[in-house]
C-alpha cells in the first residue's frame, strides 16, 4: 500500500517527472516545494508584494512552445480565473506527451467561499464557448455579497466590515469599468465538482485526460484545498514533437520559452510596488 499522499513532496515525487521541466503559475510569494520550475505570473506585484516570476504569463496565455514541458503546476490560481476551460486547454497545450497537470484549487467547505453556491461544471463550459475574459464581471456580486467577509479580512474590525465590503465591492467595479486587472475568486469548487469539470472538458474536447490522483485535505500543513494530478497523452505527430522538444531542452534549458517571451525585471517589481 502507497504511503499517504499529504504533502507537495510526497505527491511530486508519485506523479512528476524527476528534473522535469515545467512551469508555475502564480506562485505569489508561496511557491509549491520541491520544484525548480519556469515562474509566470500576470502580475509582477500584488497586495504591495513582488510576485515570484520570471515571466510574464496568463494563466491562459501561457509564454511556452505547445508540447514542450513535463508539467504545469498551480496552487490555489485556477478559482482566480474567469475562463478555466481556456486556461487548462493552453496548459494541455503546452504540455508534452505524458505530461502532467498538478494542481490545488480551494475546497469549498474549508475557504471564505463556503456560503456560496458551488459552480456548474457546466456553467465554465460556457463561460468558455461565450469567450470570457478577465475582466468579466459576472460573479462580483456573488463573490463580494455571499463570501465570509470576517473570513476574507480577518484584520478589519467587526464593526467596520459593512463599509469594508462596500468600498471592496466598489473597488472591483471601477476596475471593471476601466479595464484594470482584478483578483477574485470566479468560481466554486469543492469535492463533487473538480472531476466532473475535468471529464467534461475531456469529453467535448476529445482528449486523452487520465486523472491519476485526487487528494482531499491537502496538504497537511494547511488542509483547505483538492490536488489533483491529470496525466496528459497525445496523438502521434505531438509525440514526435514533444521527443524534439525534449531533446532541444536537454541541449538548451531555455528552450520551451517561445520567443516572445517577455522576462519580469526587478525593475518592473520596484515600478509597480511604487
């Protein structure tokens, strides 16, 4: 019998590549441990915080050549996307035969969000047919009316959460209005949803998604979230070219990048914190 699987280390090392190449998306300033990945984030800071990132990336757009990297690794970042549907087909993309998608989103019951009405699987689909963006603003009365405001901001006074919410809500849209970036939590998710969501993309798609884990609880240190580990196959020509790609990024660690890649400099960090 496999020991329990209730740390990042111990899941990593049942369904990751050793030394594989791969990508993290949103690390913010927690990275998950015991990977040494590329680093994207559509932020360079965030909450008066620089992000960890070396990249500029969308978790739907992400800077990386299709069926180059071994994994894409997230943690708590798929709930902050208005399109999940998008942002997982780009992380299928991306990925090379055999790859892995690893990733935590937040179980309802265990977050702020446990008031609220958990999401259709359905309804992301489609979100994603009707092209929605980032600057959707679709759940911002949802999320700012119905969430455990105490929860969400634990430092504000009891008698101050009233006006907290009001000016967060109006906050967002004036965001909205003039096509800022926003952080929120578009969607729900809790034990029932997260693999019915997966085959359901597998299914309209046509692709070859093998869930190979789905980890309540996780991890230990912190028990509020859902892993989940999704082996990615492909037909034959993407095969080839993941092989090519392997081989160029053995010679070349770089490799993956697409040209186009734009790199996130100090300098942007300390501009934007300014």
């Amino acid at each position: 019998m496999p020991p329990p699987i209730e740390t990042h280390e111990n899941a990593i090392s049942r369904w990751l590549k050793p030394n594989g190449v791969g990508v993290e998306i949103g690390a913010f300033t927690t990275p998950i441990p015991g990977l040494n990945p590329f680093y994207v984030d559509r932020f360079a800071e965030y909450a008066g915080q620089p992000c960890l990132a070396d990249y500029w990336g969308d978790a739907c757009h992400l800077p990386f050549r299709s069926n180059s990297l071994d994994y894409v690794a997230s943690s708590h970042v798929l709930e902050h996307v208005a399109n999940p549907v998008a942002a997982l087909l780009d992380w299928h993309r991306v990925l090379a035969h055999g790859g892995v998608i690893y990733m935590v989103i937040p179980d309802r019951p265990f977050t702020f969000d446990h008031p609220r009405e958990l999401t259709d699987p359905e309804h992301m689909w489609a979100d994603y047919e009707n092209e929605v963006n980032q600057y959707d603003g679709t759940h911002i009365y949802d999320f700012v009316d119905k969430i455990d405001w105490p929860m969400y901001r634990p430092d504000v006074a009891p008698e101050d959460l009233d006006s907290d919410r009001t000016a967060f809500r109006d906050q967002l849209i004036y965001v909205l209005e003039h096509k800022k970036d926003f952080n929120m939590h578009f969607h729900v998710f809790e034990k029932s949803n997260p693999e019915q969501f997966i085959q359901l993309i597998a299914k309209k798609k046509k692709l070859s998604w093998k869930i190979k884990g789905c980890v309540n609880s996780f991890p230990a240190d912190c028990p509020n979230g859902i892993l989940m580990a999704i082996r990615v196959n492909k037909g034959w020509i993407e095969r080839f070219k993941s092989w090519v790609n392997r081989f160029q990024t053995r010679r070349k660690k770089t490799y993956p990048l697409l040209p186009s890649a734009k790199p996130i400099s100090a300098s942007d960090k300390m501009r934007l914190s300014c």
